[in-house]
C-alpha cells in the first residue's frame, strides 16, 4: 500500500478518537496495522505515534493477532 494512503488511514483514525470513538478508531486503522508497523517513513511513525497515544490501552488492540 502507498504510504500516503498509510498516512491518511491513520489520521482517519486518529480523528474517530479525537471525536470520542475509540471503536471507530481501532475499527479504521486495524487493516493497515501491520503495513503501519513495518514502515520506515517518519511521519508515518509519528502518526501512529500520536493514534497510540489517543487511544491509550486501547491501542493494543490493533496488535491483537500480530
């Protein structure tokens, strides 16, 4: 997957927690979680830096299974 595509689906999660669904969130970014993780682009990073931090112990759920 692009890594733009990376970046946005992350923000898009990221502002389902902003919002206040932490469900949408996860529901969101759990597809691209393990392309996420892989990737080496600091923003990228920093996103899901900033997604892990929203979510707080929800945040393991998206690695449930990797």
């Amino acid at each position: 997957m692009h890594g733009s595509r990376l970046l946005l689906t992350l923000r898009l999660a990221d502002s389902q927690a902003c919002r206040g669904d932490p469900d949408a969130a996860v529901e969101v970014a759990r597809p691209v979680i393990p392309m996420v993780v892989a990737a080496s682009a600091t923003p990228i990073r920093r996103e899901l830096a900033r997604l892990r931090t929203r979510l707080g112990g929800r945040f393991d759920e998206l690695l449930d299974g990797f």
